[in-house]
C-alpha cells in the first residue's frame, strides 16, 4: 500500500492546479518571493514578528494566486462593471461617512474596516480593459475621452482622501489600459513635454516655490513638503530629509559586494526608519550591495518581460489589455519604491513588491499574477489541444 503523502499521491492532487501554467513566470514568482523572504528575515528578525507575518502573507497570496489562476478570462470580464461600480460608491461613501486617521480619511467600517482604495487597483484595469474590449473595432476619440471620465473620477476621491501614493498606483493601472488600447502618441508627447518642463522649473525656482508661504495648487502642505525634502533633504536632516538621507546611507555603504547576510548596520542599528516596509530596499542595498540590487532588478525585469510576453500571446483584447497593465503597474511600484529610497523621487507609501511587509500588498500581488497566470493557461490550453 502507497503511503498517504507519497509522491505520486501529492502529484495526483496538485498537478491539475497547475496545469498550463507558464513554468518562466512562475519560476520568477518564487525566486522574487524566496529574495523577499531572505531580505526580510535580515531585516526583521529583531523586529517583533515581522518575518513569520511576512511568511504567512506570502502563503496566503500563493493560495489567491492558485485560485484566481483557475478562473477563466470571461469570468474575470464578468466582474470588471460590478467590482468598479462596488469601488466608486465606497470611495463616495468614505468621503462622506469614512473613519479619519492622522488627517486621511481612507478607510469605511462595514462590519469590517476596509480601504476601498485597495479595490480600485484591480477594478479599475478590469474597468478599462472590459470597455475597450467592447469597443473593438469601433474605437472613436470619444471612447477615449468616456474611459478617461471612468479614470480620473476614483482617482479624484482617492486624492481627496488624501492618498498620493495609492492615486498614483490607480492612475497609473488605468492608464496603462488606454495606452494599450491604442491612445495616439500625439496626446502623449504635449504630456511628457509639459512633465519636464514642470521639473526644470521646479529645480530652477525650487527655493522660491519651497519658501513655507507659498502654497501649491492641489496639493497639501505634507505633499508639498516631500517635494521640496527631495530637492533638499539637508533642509531639515533630523526631520523630514531623515527618510531619504539615511536610505541612501545604507545603499552607498553596501558598495559593490554588500557588508553580507545579517550584517548591515545602518539596518540593524535603527538608522534606516520603516526598514521592513517603505525602506526595505535600503537595508536590502546595504547587505547585499550592487550585485544583490542587480540580481534583483533582473529577477524584476524577467517577470515584467514574461507579462508583457503573455500579453502579447493572449487570445482576447482584454486579456492582452489586462497582463498589459499589470505589467506596467507591476515597474511602477517597483520603479517608484526603488526611486523614493533611492532619493531620486519623493516619498510616497508604495511598497516595493515580494520584499516590503504588508498583508494588502501581498495579497493584491497574488491576486494580480493569478489574473496573468489564468490567461497564460488559457493560452497554453488552446496550443496544448489543437
């Protein structure tokens, strides 16, 4: 008699899970999460609980990631409309009966509390993507300009709230779509063009436009002063140039071969604030130096390429709209994380993915890939059965 937890036992149970799966993508899904595992252990050992949370999380999105990798694209079409329907009124009812933290009124107590910020990250490329789906091949200039209404009015509450960090992220989701869905690069262009020209003159007059009595159009004074830390963290070094002066501290002190496993002491001398969330990437820098941030960059830049690659294989528009976006929204957390500790972009809350603590953020991850993986497999069950 085969024991229980045999091979052939286990195999017999897990394979239909896995079947079809992309086996590039995923190796690059393990090998991130076994780097985040190892970057928190060193980082968080000392640090309460953190490392055995970070575990758990991680397990709890493999198993949101298995799940949603078994529902097909057309069921996931399916909840685009209600999903975003379900955000906007809770972003609205925030706004009006939500709890308020710390001068944010993010959160809504429904039984639970909930963020319903965090929804919006998937609904809204699920949104996009299921109205350009249903617009090939007619697509006209006014179809664009109704998925830019459908865009910008979550992100406004979101920044209402406010929630910089978490309305980029959004934004950016959305936006992703509609550049995929064939967005003329002559509305592009007049948007880089105006980018730049904000940043030169922001460098150029920033002392002026920094000075406590000028107040920013549209932004909060706590946003402003981001800003302002990032063009001079020296302004107020113990203050708020703290963040991003001691995390690039740590990442020039790892030099080329890192001080080792374990060993950063900017990390564990508590000079590196937030060093399992927001900053990780700095205690990572310092112990592993620009061959660890290189080897973990690459591991970032296959995973992207193999999203963007099964975007590209996929079956429907909304398929290759949605693995599109996700892939985008994917070099945005980490181009965005990577710059805020890097000292190159101000400081907003945006984890850095599979490395950063946080429950949401693991969980969006799993949920997020799964979609990508569920139109992989839908694409290598056609190939497999022709």
């Amino acid at each position: 008699m085969s024991p229980i937890f045999s091979w052939s036992t286990i195999k017999y149970y897990i394979q239909p899970w896995l079947k079809h799966f992309d086996a590039w993508f995923m190796l690059a899904i393990l090998f991130l999460s076994a780097l985040g595992l190892m970057a928190m252990y060193s980082a968080g050992y000392d640090h309460g609980e953190r490392f055995s949370q970070h575990g758990r999380n991680m397990l709890l999105a493999l198993g949101i990631f298995l799940l949603t990798a078994q529902v097909p694209p057309q069921r996931l079409m399916m909840l685009a409309l209600p999903l975003y329907s379900a955000g906007v009124a809770l972003l609205i009812a925030t706004a009006l009966f939500g709890i308020t933290k710390k001068g944010a009124t993010r959160w809504i107590h429904l039984g639970v509390v909930i963020q319903p910020s965090e929804i919006m990250k998937i609904a809204m490329p699920l949104m996009m993507a299921w109205w350009f789906h249903r617009r090939e091949g007619v697509l006209r200039v006014t179809d664009f300009m109704v998925s830019g209404v459908l865009l910008l009015m979550p992100v406004a509450l979101i920044l209402k709230q406010p929630d910089l960090g978490t309305a980029i992220l959004v934004f950016a989701s959305g936006f992703f779509v509609i550049f995929f869905a064939g967005l003329s690069w002559r509305f592009l262009i007049p948007m880089v063009i105006v980018g730049l020209l904000s940043l030169v003159l922001l460098v150029y007059f920033g002392d002026a436009m920094c000075a406590s009595d000028q107040a920013w159009p549209g932004l909060h004074d706590y946003q402003k002063q981001r800003v302002c830390t990032l063009l001079d963290p020296t302004a107020d070094p113990l203050g708020k140039g703290f963040h991003i002066i001691q995390g690039t501290i740590a990442i020039g002190s790892g030099g080329i071969w890192g001080k080792g496993f374990m060993q950063g002491t900017q990390t564990h001398l508590e000079f590196i604030p937030e060093r399992t969330t927001d900053f990780i990437f700095a205690a990572y820098g310092e112990e592993f130096g620009l061959l660890g941030v290189l080897v973990l960059l690459v591991a970032f830049l296959l995973l992207i390429l193999r999203c963007l690659w099964i975007s590209a294989g996929a079956l429907t528009l909304f398929s290759r709209l949605i693995a599109g976006s996700i892939a985008l929204s994917l070099f945005t957390y980490v181009f965005v994380n990577i710059g805020m500790v890097s000292g190159i972009l101000p400081v907003v809350g945006i984890p850095l993915p599979f490395i950063s603590y946080g429950g949401t953020s693991m969980v969006m991850m799993g949920l997020t890939l799964g979609m990508v993986m569920s139109i992989a497999r839908q694409r290598g069950f056609l190939i497999m059965h022709r």
